[in-house]
C-alpha cells in the first residue's frame, strides 16, 4: 500500500528559498510540510560564502535604484524590470527582517550591518564600485540556513527528511501534490497538497568543474519539463571566474571584493585592459571570458589553462578575519597559503540563470502569455522570475531566494485559504514505479558513472563559457546518444534501503534532459549575451534576440517559443565597465 499524506502547502526543497516559503507560510497558519532530499542544513544555500546585496547604505550613500541598475546592466538587458524592481526593494526589508530574525551579520564599528563591495556593483549608475553586499565572515549562507531552519522549527513546520520527490501531480492544469521516494525505506509516498513550491536549487552537475555541491542536479526543473511546463533562458549557465584549478571549489568573489586581484602568467593585473573601470569587479560572464583569452593567448600560468589570485596584499588579519573558510580551503585542498601564496583558479559552471517560469508572486506560467498553471510555485535558483537575465551579479542570488521564497510563501497561503483540495487522481505513481522497476530489473547494462562522466565533460568543452555552431551540435549528438544509453543503464545494487545507486540513476536522467535543452536553447540563440558567449555571433543583438526562451521537451525533440522582455526604466545600452 503506498502511504498517502496531506498537507495544505508542500515545500519541495529546504534551501533558503524553500525554508522562507515554509516560515511564511506557517506564520500565516498554513499547515505546511518541507520535503527534502537532503537534510535541510545540509542545502547548497549553506555553501554561500560573500553575501547578500542590499542598498542599506550603512557605510557609504547607496540607493534600491542603482542597485536595480546594476542588476538590469549585468544580465546583458534581458532581466525583467518589474521583478527587478521588487527584488532591490524588499532587499532591504529582507536584511533587516533576517537580522531580527537572529542572523550574526558582520558589523561596522557603529553597530550597524558590515558591507562589502562585489562584482558589478556600483554607485550613481555605474560610476565606481559601492560597499553593498551584507555578509557573515564569507559563511553567509550558513547562517541564513541555520537561522531559518531554526525559525521554522519553532513555528512547527512538519519535515520530511531524505524525501526525493520524483513526479509533480498535475491533472486539467491543476497541480495537486507531488510523488515522493523515502530514501531510507525504499517506499513511495503521495503527497496530497492545494499547493505545491518547487525550490529545488541549480544543476551544475551538469558540468565537470564545478562549485556546486553533488546533489545539485536540477530535479525540479526536469520534473517540471517532464510535465510540459517549459524551462525559461536554460542557455544561460554562469562560470565563475574563481574556482580553484582542477577541482572547482569556489572563492567567493569577496576575495575580489576585499581588493584581492587577478594575474597572469607575467604577474600583469590583466582586467585593467579589459574593464579599466571596475577591473576584476566586473561581472562574472565578463572576467571568465577575459581569463580563457589570457589563457588562449599563451599567458595562463606555466603554459597551462589558469591564472593567479593574489590576495598577498592584503594582510593576514583580513584574510583569516573576512574570509576564513575560503583561506582553510585553500591551505587544505591545495598546501597553500593565502597571506603569502598565489591560488591557482580557473572558471567554475556556478550558476543556472535559468529555470522554471514564474511570475513575480512565484506562480508558474506556462506559455508566452503567462498564464498560470494552478497550485504550482517555484522560487530561488530552481526558478526564472527573471531577475537575472542573462547574468547574475554575485550577492543577487541570495537575495532573488530571501525575497521570492517570502513572496511564494504569502502567496500561497492566499491561495489555500480560498481554495479547497482537489482530488488526487487514481495511482498517480503507476509512471515514475515503472521507470524504478526498470532501472532495477536491468542487469550488465551501461554504468552511471561512465554516462555521467561523458556528458559532464562534454558539456564543459562544448557548452561551457565559449560555444560555436559546430560544438553544439557535436554536443547535441553526443547528449542525444547518451540519453539512448541511458534507457540502458543497470544497477549493481538492487536494494530497497539507502539506495544510493538508484539516486543516481535518476539524477543523471534529469542532467541529461536538462543538457539536451541548455544545448537546444544555446544553439538558436544566434547572438552573444551575458553568460552565453557565441564565437560565431560575437554581438548582442537586440532586434532578433531580446526575448526570453521557453522550452519544451517532447517526443520529437525540444521545442523552443519566445516571450517578451519587461522593460521599464532602463532601455538597452552597451554594456562597459
Ligand atoms: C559555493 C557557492 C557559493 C555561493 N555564494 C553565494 C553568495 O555569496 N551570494 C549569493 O547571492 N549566492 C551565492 N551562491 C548561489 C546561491 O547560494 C544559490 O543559488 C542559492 O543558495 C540556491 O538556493 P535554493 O534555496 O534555491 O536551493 P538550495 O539551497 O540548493 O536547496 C535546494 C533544496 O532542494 C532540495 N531538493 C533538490 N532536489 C530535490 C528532490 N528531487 N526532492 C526533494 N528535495 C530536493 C535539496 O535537498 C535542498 O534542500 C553560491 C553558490 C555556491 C555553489
């Protein structure tokens, strides 16, 4: 018998933007259950380590209005104004509301809110860099996890703990709960909700440096695309210029911001040339590119493919005082020591622009009109509201998770208030049993890790910070062929307890998709903005491509449709730094 619970409200992840949507939702009395495939402080959210940007002006004059700027210039223009207009706004109440809260903010000497500056962050519409990221030493996501999860716990909210939801209940443009597999026993469980939030995080396993965490495999965006729901602006994947070499750990941009510099092979400050404003804080899109031309023109270090992080100068008590993890990483994974080392880096695939298409109240819309597909929300990176567009400045992501995740919470609660249960329909599980059926039944078949080790290396040669033509489509070919022998795949262990194995399995089915629709999307878009950076269509191209891409996935293929961008303030300018 398969057990069936339910809940009024179903938070599908326990990161900062479903862990806000929980606390929401229960202070507004909402019966509300978090379901998580991890244990909830063991999000990727805990792994932030810079800050989160808010227009306090606590240590120099800053204002919601520059910062929306800031935000609209670095996604390369194709960020929806509106949502980015409320996003710098409630990043302030934010702040302040988490500081209430109990989270132990860095202070100034007066008392206040510490602030740091980041990459594209800038004062007056870009006339030089502001001090706007708030942060705790560089554990910042650390502490807002901790904080929240403390928060909900104290408000009751029920959790259900290694849960991997595996389906979303959608019948007549309904959403009506979610499939979910117990990791301890084996078992599948239907959850029975009025409304349903997926805040399942990123996908950057998709690539093979990475700075996300191994369960970060884009599970909710691919069960939405499963269920016809598009994915919006998927060709948009941020490499972050600061991972250490070969192994993709990140060091967080406050490296940067704390005055740290990039060099080159001739110890050169090369993002002078580049960006002789801002310099190495220019956006991430911008200082990746630059550091893969250094390489590609013979000043990587020692002929090899990486430069050099110099933080030397700036003394041993900054170092250990504002950023001790990132200075414990790279004594423990490297043998090196910042207050008088160089750091090997190289760009690390960081961050998915893209994701599932919301509204800024967090309802899912499913076509280019944005209409609403009934009980379903989505917030933080699993999701598109757009804030981003094609680039996402760094210190944005927490606050997009902070203020949409609320956002989702207060609108959902609305919505179970006047609504009533719809009824499940009968064995909803039939589909997603038969596919764990297979996947168990199958013996000497294909192993996941070769599969997987061949997609993420394609991606990363083919579908990475460059792309042409010709490497996406040998990318497309190589995706397509590993999605037939994935159908192949067998398990070595056939166990219904802790089966990690099978996890896997269906995480790498959900990479697959989502590498097939990355690749689709990238390979339309004949033009080059923010993160996606076409050799063969050097320019930005307003006429033709400012316009957010839906795709679809069906039985022929991935489809794509175009939406409009929403424009308010600031009209597309070239982008300088
Ligand atoms: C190393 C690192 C440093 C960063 N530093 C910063 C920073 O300083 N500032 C900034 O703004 N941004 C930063 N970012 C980005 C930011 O941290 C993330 O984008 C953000 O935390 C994502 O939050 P989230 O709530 O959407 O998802 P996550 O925190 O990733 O949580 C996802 C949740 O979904 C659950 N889940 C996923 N799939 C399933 C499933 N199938 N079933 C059940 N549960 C599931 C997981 O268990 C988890 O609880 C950083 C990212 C990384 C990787």
């Amino acid at each position: 018998m398969i057990k069936i619970h339910q809940f009024e409200a179903i938070v599908v992840g326990g990161g900062g933007a479903g862990l806000y949507a929980a606390l929401a939702l229960s202070q507004a009395k909402v019966q509300t259950a978090v379901l998580s495939k991890l244990y909830p402080t063991r999000s990727h959210t805990g792994a932030a380590q810079g800050g989160i940007g808010a227009a306090l002006a606590n240590k120099e004059e800053d204002r919601p209005e520059w910062h929306m700027f800031d935000t609209v210039k670095g996604s390369d223009y194709l960020a929806d104004q509106d949502a980015v207009e409320i996003l710098c706004k409630e990043a302030v109440t934010t702040v302040y509301e988490l500081e209430h809260l109990g989270l132990p903010f860095n202070r100034t000497q007066d008392g206040r809110i510490d602030q740091r500056r980041f990459g594209g962050h800038t004062k007056e519409f870009g006339k030089g860099p502001v001090q706007r990221a708030c942060f705790a030493a560089d554990r910042t996501g650390h502490m807002i996890l901790q904080t929240l999860y403390q928060q909900c716990i104290k408000n009751e909210v029920k959790f259900f703990d290694e849960f991997h939801v595996v389906d979303l209940i959608i019948e007549e443009q309904i959403c009506r709960g979610v499939i979910a597999y117990s990791i301890e026993t084996g078992e599948l469980h239907i959850f029975h909700a009025k409304a349903v939030l997926f805040a399942t995080g990123g996908s950057g396993r998709m690539f093979k440096i990475t700075s996300n965490a191994h369960a970060l495999t884009g599970d909710g965006m691919a069960i939405a695309l499963r269920n016809k729901i598009p994915l919006e602006d998927m060709e948009f994947f941020q490499f972050h210029p600061t991972g250490i070499y070969k192994m993709g750990i990140l060091l967080t941009e406050a490296c940067r911001g704390e005055g740290g510099i990039l060099r080159n092979k001739n110890g050169e400050r090369f993002m002078e040339r580049y960006a002789p404003n801002i310099k190495d804080l220019a956006p991430r899109d911008i200082v990746s590119r630059c550091i893969y031309l250094e390489v590609r023109d013979g000043r990587g270090i020692d002929g090899k493919d990486y430069v050099h992080l110099d933080l030397t100068h700036l003394g041993k008590e900054v170092i250990e005082k504002k950023l001790p993890d990132i200075t414990d990483f790279v004594r423990t994974y490297m043998g090196l020591d910042p207050v008088k080392d160089l750091i090997p880096i190289q760009p690390t695939a960081h961050y998915s622009m893209g994701g599932i298409p919301t509204n800024v109240n967090a309802e899912v819309v499913w076509d280019e009109k944005n209409s609403v597909l009934k009980g379903f929300y989505a917030a933080g990176e699993c999701a598109c509201v757009s804030v981003h567009g094609g680039n996402r400045l760094g210190t944005n992501s927490l606050v997009d998770i902070l203020v949409f995740g609320r956002r989702a919470g207060l609108s959902m609660a609305e919505y179970c208030k006047k609504t009533e249960f719809s009824p499940l329909p009968s064995n909803p599980q039939t589909k997603i049993q038969a596919q764990i059926e297979q996947f168990k039944s199958k013996s000497n078949g294909e192993k996941i890790s070769t599969l997987r080790q061949e997609l993420q290396e394609t991606m990363m040669d083919l579908v990475g910070v460059f792309r042409t033509e010709a490497g996406l489509k040998k990318a497309q070919e190589k995706v397509r062929e590993l999605k037939k022998r994935f159908q192949n795949i067998s398990l070595s262990d056939k166990s219904q307890v802790f089966n990690s194995e099978l996890l896997d399995a269906l995480e790498l089915g959900n990479l697959i998709t989502l590498s097939l629709v990355t690749i689709a999307s990238a390979l339309a878009r004949e033009e080059s903005r923010g993160a996606h950076y076409r050799e063969d269509y050097p320019k930005r191209n307003d006429q033709n491509w400012l316009k957010h891409t839906l795709a679809t996935l069906s039985e022929i293929g991935v489809e794509l449709k175009y939406k409009n961008v929403v424009i308010k303030n600031f009209q597309p300018q070239e982008r300088k730094y």
